[in-house]
C-alpha cells in the first residue's frame, strides 16, 4: 500500500473545506496518508475550521497563489506519493484511490474532468488551449489543467523552476511532463458544483494560459515554435513573389528576400535553441 500525502491549496474556501477533508478521511480508509491544507493567506474562517479537523495546516501570511500553495505543501510533505485536489469541492475525491492505484506504472495520474459541467462561458478558451497543447506536445489531453492529481514528489520538485505561482501550476506540470515524455494517464472523472465563489477570470487567465502554453513548450521543444513560422514566412515569400510576377508583373525582390532571410533567421534560431535545450539535457 502506498504512503500518500494530499496536499490541498484553499484560499476563502470556508464553505467547502470542512466537508472535504471529512470525505477525504472517509474514502482513504485503508491508505497510510497525511493530509495538509496549505491556507493561502484566506481572511475568512478557512484555518480555523482546519484546525478543527486533526490534519497538517501550512499558513501563508498573504495570498501568493495556487501554485505558491502547492509548492509549499509539497516541500513539507512526509511521503513520496503526492495526490492534490482543490477545496471547492468540485473533485470527486472517491477516485482518489483510484489514481493512486496507477502510479508506479504511469509517471503522473490525471482525473479527466467531464466538460459538460465546466461553465458554458470558459468552454471556448479551454478548447482553444486544449488544441493549442495537443499540437505543441504531440498528444490528445483530455484535461490540461485538472486539479485532481497524483504524482512523486521528486518529478514535481525538479520541475519547480518552471512551475509558476499562479493557477497555471497544474497546466504547466502537465507540459513540463509531457514533453519530457514522462508516462502520463488520463482517467475520466465526473466535474461537480464547487462551494463558494471561482478565482477564474477568464479573459486574463486565457491569454496567460496560452503564453504560458507555447513558454513552456519552447523551453522543451523549440523547433515545434520556431519550424512552423519559418514555413509560414517561407510560403508567405513565395506568394509574394508570384502574385508581384504574374498580377504586378513587376517581381518584388526586395519584400521576397527580406521574407525569405527572415524565414531563414527563425529556423536557424530554432535549431540553436534545441540545440542548447539537447546538450542542457545531458
């Protein structure tokens, strides 16, 4: 039986937290683990509630962010195995053991939300990011910013350079492994009501998400930024050649050099950056 620690960020998340952590303590019957809550800076009644319940409370004195939280109950963690959840109740915390049961033979465990219950307004940027990552990483993700998830300290620990302090923690571990071809599964769970009131701002979060998208990926894998603008460029160049020969007839050579060197400069910036992203790797 693995030794599990949960970890669980919550930030004004008096509503919820109290029955979380006695679900928790319900359905990880069985299981060696440790539970803490790493309370954000909330000025609500979360750490009071917390203390209440005989686990690990981790105190920021201000709020710091998602990831910040994360960070630093995964720094205080006893056990290997780390499972984190959020404290809005929206996980179904009976596929906990669930997860856990598949790591060892999968390098990270993931609860594929059902997007039928994700709020019809933040449907169209999740699919935008959701195609943008499947490109970026070769792979079909299901869910890239799941909260629900199981994985080893020490994977997580070497990634914490990269990984921010915002909300964007769980979309960028998610890259950060995929991209390192680390195994991960993705196992379809249901989405509930959360308690009390979403930190999602959606406008802002998805353009950060996507800089954050290609960021991450161009740390990783650069040709996959850099090769496909050097094709655009280089087509953009050859249409401008034949539209100025055959419609202007007047070949604009200038615009077509300055286009096509420009396609060059990028592939060649692409290349050294894998390169030096390869040799870092060693």
């Amino acid at each position: 039986m693995q030794k599990v620690s949960i970890v669980i960020p919550a930030y004004n998340e008096e509503k919820g937290i109290g029955a979380l952590i006695d679900e928790i303590k319900e359905k990880m019957k069985g299981y060696e683990y440790e539970m803490l809550v790493v309370d954000d800076g909330s000025f609500d009644n979360t750490a009071k509630i917390v203390r209440e319940k005989d686990v690990v409370l981790i105190q920021h004195t201000e709020n710091r962010g998602y990831g910040a939280a994360l960070k630093s109950g995964i720094r205080k963690a006893k056990y290997d195995t780390i499972a984190i959840t959020d404290a809005d109740g929206t996980y179904p915390i009976s596929e906990m053991p669930e997860l856990i049961k598949y790591l060892g033979e999968y390098d990270m465990v993931v609860g594929a939300r059902n997007k039928q219950k994700i709020p019809l307004i933040r449907k169209p940027a999740k699919f935008f990011l959701n195609m943008l990552a499947n490109y970026l990483t070769a792979t079909k993700i299901p869910d890239l910013n799941s909260g629900l998830r199981v994985f080893k300290k020490d994977l997580a620990v070497n990634f914490f350079n990269l990984l921010p302090d915002g909300f964007s923690f769980t979309t960028t571990i998610t890259l950060a492994m995929l991209t390192n071809n680390y195994l991960v599964k993705f196992i379809p769970i249901d989405y509930l009501q959360r308690q009390g009131k979403s930190k999602i701002r959606p406008i802002r979060d998805t353009y950060n998400f996507s800089t954050l998208i290609i960021r991450t990926v161009m740390y990783f894998n650069p040709l996959k930024i850099f090769v496909p603008i050097g094709i655009i460029l280089f087509l953009m160049a050859m249409l401008v050649f034949v539209y100025s020969k055959f419609v202007l007839d007047k070949v604009m050579d200038i615009t077509v050099v300055v286009i096509l060197m420009s396609a060059v400069q990028i592939v060649a910036i692409g290349l050294l950056a894998d390169l030096v992203d390869k040799r870092s790797q060693k």
